[in-house]
C-alpha cells in the first residue's frame, strides 16, 4: 500500500513541476486516500482484532 500510494504522490508532484497534469487532484485525493483507508487501516484493524485473546 505504502508503495503504490507513494507511487501516485510522486507522480503527482513530478508533472506538476513539469507543468503537466496526469493525474488531478481530486482524482489524487480520491486514490490516494482510498488506497490508504484500505492498506493501512483496515490492516491494522484486522491485525488488532487477530491479536485479541480468546474470550474465556
């Protein structure tokens, strides 16, 4: 997820400094943060709920 997202940040800023667009930035927001919700938080969501102890 890290990979991929960073991936688009960097695209991002790269054409926007070269004055191009590729991706806009409601497309970017849009991307970057569903990307982020799904790699990180829903990761992390599933690691604490595995991590729990069995209910005695």
């Amino acid at each position: 997820s890290l990979l991929v997202t960073m991936g688009f940040a960097t695209t991002y800023a790269i054409t926007h400094f070269m004055g191009k667009t590729l991706l806009a930035i409601p497309t970017m927001v849009q991307v970057h943060g569903l990307l982020n919700v799904l790699g990180f938080c829903v990761a992390g969501l599933l690691g604490l709920y595995r991590s729990r102890p069995a209910p005695t």
